[in-house]
C-alpha cells in the first residue's frame, strides 16, 4: 500500500516538526513509536496506520498554526479526539495526528438560552455532567461517552440511545468553530434558534469526518431534564410485532417515547452468557425483545403507570408474551445494561461482520427477515445479531461467525456480506451508514452506491476546502488512485 501523499524528505520533516514544537511545545509533539501506536490503530484492529507525529494543540489558535504549517510542507492532518470510530476514519496512513484531547474546555453554559459552548476535546460524559449541574440535559449518548470527545461525535454526526427523541449530533448543535485547510478560523459559535444569514455552514462540516475542515468548538442545545423516567423490558413473539408495539407506543406516549430498543434472542443470550452481573430480565426465553424507556420533565408526571398502561394494552393485543418494569433507579440502569453490553460480548462468540444501516420504519421487518434468511443461506451455521434503534430506524445488522470457523477466513467474507446486505438495504431505500459514518470502510461502497450527481458534488465540496486533500485523505470520498485500501487488511 502507498500513501497519497508520498513521505517528504527527512530535512522537511525535521523543520515542520522542530516548527510545530517550538510553538506548541515539544512535550506536545510526540515521535516516540511507542506513544504513537495507540493513534494508528481503531477499537476493533481492523486498521493499522503509520504517522510522523502526534500533535496535540491546546488551544484553537495552536490548531490554526498546526494545520497552517502541515499545509505548507503538504503533510496529511488527520484529526482525532477520543479514537473510539467504527469505520477506520480516524486512522492515518502517513502525516500527523492531530489529538484534540487538550481542547476540552467548558467556554459557557446558558440555562436560559439552553445551550453551552464546549472545544472539541471534551469528554462527552463531561459536557453531560456540565449540563446536568445547570439543571439541564444534554441527550447525546452512546456507549464510548467515558473517552469519546464532543468533536468526533459531532464531526461523524454520531447518533446513539436518544435519537428517536433528541435527534443525531447534527439535530443537536447551533454553532460551531472550524479550522479550514488553509488555517484560516471560521467562527460560527452563535447560539441562535433562528439564523438564515446565508447558507448555513455548520452543516458542511457535521458529519464530514474531519475531511473538509477540524471541528475545534461547539455550541450546543439543551432540554429541560426528565423528572420521571421508567424502563420497561419485553418479550415478544417476533421483530414484526415489536414494530407494531412500537408503533402503539409511540401513539400512546408521544413524545414522552424517549428510547425503543430491539434485541434478538440471541443478542440477550449473549448478554447473559459473558456479561458480568447480569441475570435474567424474564421468566423465559422470546424470540425479541424491546427495551422502552419514557420520560417527563413535567411535575408529577407518572411515568410508571402510563408504561404499566401501554404494556398491560400491548399484552392483551397478543404484541407482548412477557414484561417487566424498573421500579427504581437502580433497577432501570440494569434493564440498559443489558442493551449497552450487547456489542461488547459479540466479541466472546468469535468474529463479527458489522453492518450500521437505516430503513423507514415500514421496511424494518421485512429487511430482518429477507436479510437474515439470505446471510444464512450465504453461509450455514451463521448466526445473525441484529439490534439497535428501532424507533429511528437505525439497525446494527451483525453477524456472528458459525462456532469453530477460523475468525480470520469468515473475517475475509466481509465484501461477500456487504453486496448481500446492502444490496437489500438499497433496495428498500434505506442507507448503509446510519449512525457511524463513511470513513474507510464504506467509502468505496459510498461510490458504488451513491446518487452521481451527489458524489460529484461531495468530490467538489472536498476539492473546494481542502484542494492538496491534506485534512484526512482517502476518507468519505477518494481524490486519488493510491488512497489506502477500504476494506481490512
């Protein structure tokens, strides 16, 4: 494999490097092999990268100058926060690494106005806590929040547990700052409801991966926080009677709906085999399996009677065999674990090909089925997983190795898996990338798959703002021939 930008010579390197430390300090720029293997690798070691450096700006304006000076020599910048991605986005094949770890300052929190300014590098838990000291909630959740950074979620316009509810990152952001390619500093941290001054530009940069311009800070929506909130948990006799109980649910709860979660049988089997202090949520075994959660910020709101209402409903419409709900705190938090675990002990049952797709909510069911019955019949012992947000429409289709099969051979099946399953994913008019972006791996299936007309004017975008394509090369879409390869290797 080579790079798409081939290495410069030892003296340039040299001077850009001697360059970048005397402004940012040399503790900040960091050669040693040994503390830059963590940057060039992703969570599941599908990708393993190389790079020059790690560079770590502690303020917008080092930022400026780092990319500033990386453009001048035309050394590659890739942008990484809390590395946790799932599509090789923020791996680099060559240049620098530019951690954002150090920009994780609080600028400022308005209850009134409900928002906050917080700089890329903060921990997405912590903007949570800040919220939550000034009475507000910030929604954004997923699984990694203890060491994912606010500027990755929102460059990958991440999702997560309350979509259905708040929306994706993109819904949830007012303003932002961007370093653009050339080191010039955009500005648009206002924190309005209503701006139509022109295009709106913080759209450009959500959810482009750090391919056309470095998210350095944010300004964020917050909501009144719940004051009542209730999990239930549902056994039901297949994935067709989960969306109907969806479907009453949201009917009945409306807005109070903040979470709709489908798990298969044998994603809860999983659970309960490797997961550490879990047991059982019901008597017995269901084909799914619906994790609900409602919540009120009103005074005095019962949610508990209204979820024991609707499933009590859902219970005599033969939609549910089986239900519990928590009957406290505590007792909630133990009904999400067994949700939140479900990716962490895939890895217990061997290899697992990974597919984060979306489809209207009318076609959910019947791409389970048709998309099961084919991977099955592609390869016999084969055991699908497929869990996730169901009331968004956002399906982890995952599929687990036959037992005994060697992980790295049914691992080489991945392009083989792909073509079956996001063929019936276009077919239905869903997308084969939801919630966790492009980045590496599905960048030649964006090509493959995408409107023309929309490709092209990707390319243009990213030809516009970034013309020596130096901010993450070879991610989203490809500029040149020798971009590193998409799929795993």
């Amino acid at each position: 494999m080579t790079d798409a930008h081939p290495a410069q010579d030892r003296p340039a390197q040299d001077c850009l490097l001697a360059a970048l430390s005397e402004r940012l300090g040399a503790r900040h720029v960091r050669t040693d092999p040994a503390e830059i293997a963590p940057h060039v690798v992703e969570p599941r070691g599908l990708y393993h990268g190389h790079a020059l450096a790690v560079v770590a700006p502690g303020s917008t304006e080092e930022v400026a100058f780092a990319v500033r000076a990386c453009g001048q020599a035309r050394v590659p910048v890739v942008a990484q926060g809390g590395n946790t991605g799932l599509v090789g986005g923020g791996v680099p094949f060559g240049g620098i690494v530019l951690s954002l770890n150090r920009l994780d300052r609080l600028r400022a929190i308005d209850p009134l106005g409900a928002s906050m300014t917080v700089e890329a590098g903060m921990i997405l838990a912590d903007v949570q806590a800040a919220a939550d000291a000034a009475g507000m909630l910030f929604p954004l959740s997923w699984a990694a929040e203890g060491t994912a950074r606010i500027g990755g979620g929102i460059a990958t316009n991440a999702g997560g547990l309350a979509v259905l509810a708040y929306g994706n990152a993109r819904d949830l952001v007012l303003g932002l700052e961007v370093v653009l390619a050339d080191g010039r500093v955009w500005n648009g941290l206002k924190a309005l409801r209503k701006n139509n001054a022109g295009y709106d530009l913080k759209h450009l940069f959500i959810g482009s991966e750090g391919t056309l311009g470095i998210i350095t800070a944010a300004t964020l929506k917050l909501f009144p926080k719940p004051l009542s909130t209730c999990v239930g948990f549902a056994g039901l006799p297949s994935a067709r009677a989960a969306l109907a109980l969806f479907s009453r649910m949201r009917a009945g709860a409306d807005r109070g709906l903040t979470a709709f979660e489908y798990i298969p049988r044998f994603g809860l089997e999983m659970v309960l085999r490797h997961g550490i202090g879990v047991r059982p949520p019901l008597a017995g075994p269901h084909a799914a399996y619906a994790l609900i959660e409602l919540s009120s910020p009103r005074p005095g709101a019962d949610t508990r009677a209204e979820m024991e209402a609707l499933l009590a409903e859902a219970i005599e419409a033969g939609l549910v065999e089986d239900a519990v709900i928590g009957a406290s705190a505590a007792q909630d938090a133990a009904l999400w674990r067994l949700r939140e675990l479900l990716p962490e002990v895939q890895k217990a049952e061997g290899g697992s090909i990974k597919h984060d797709v979306s489809l209207p909510l009318s076609r959910l069911a019947d791409f389970l089925e048709e998309a099961g019955a084919a991977c099955e019949a592609a390869m016999p012992g084969l055991r699908p997983c497929p869990f996730g947000h169901f009331g968004d429409g956002n399906i982890h289709f995952n599929l687990t190795q036959p037992p005994g099969m060697d992980r790295a051979e049914f691992l080489g099946q991945w392009s083989r898996f792909n073509a079956i399953v996001h063929g019936i994913v276009e077919r239905m008019d869903g997308s084969i990338a939801a919630e966790h972006g492009i980045g590496l791996i599905k960048r030649d299936e964006l090509a493959r798959t995408a409107d023309p007309v929309g490709l092209d004017l990707m390319r243009r975008l990213k030809a516009t703002l970034d013309p020596h394509d130096l901010l993450n090369p070879g991610k989203v879409v490809a500029l040149s021939d020798d971009a590193p390869p998409a799929l795993p290797v």
